[in-house]
C-alpha cells in the first residue's frame, strides 16, 4: 500500500517536473537573461574597476585557502 502510494506520488511528480523542465532549456530562459545582463554590466566598467575586483577576488582565494591548509 505504501510503495504504491510511493510509486504514485513519484510518478506524479516526475510528470509535473518533465512539464515545467522545458522552459529551463529554452533560447530565452532566466540563466541567458542573467548573463547577458552582467555580461553587460561588466563591459560597463573602467579597467581599473576590474583590476581591483580581480585582485580582491585573488586575495580572498589565497587567504581562505591557507586557511584551509593549517
């Protein structure tokens, strides 16, 4: 009783999922939207501003992993 009620549910949601998957795939979905928005936002930026940003990032890695190290 319990693995049919199991069994149902599973199909159940496997059919709702496979339903609303298809969107995720298509040419205009949110994750190409996010991308070209800061893809657009980044070429926006002066070099200077980038160099930081990349330096900042650099130096969080290299910190957080020595961390790690210890």
């Amino acid at each position: 009783m319990i693995r049919t009620a199991f069994a149902t549910l599973l199909a159940i949601l496997l059919l709702a999922g496979s339903a609303t998957a298809a969107p995720l795939f298509a040419e205009q979905s949110y994750a190409n939207g996010f991308k070209e928005h800061w893809k657009g936002a980044f070429a926006k930026q002066s070099t200077i501003v980038m160099g930081v940003l990349l330096a900042g990032a650099a130096g969080i890695f290299i910190i957080t992993r020595g961390k790690k190290m210890k």
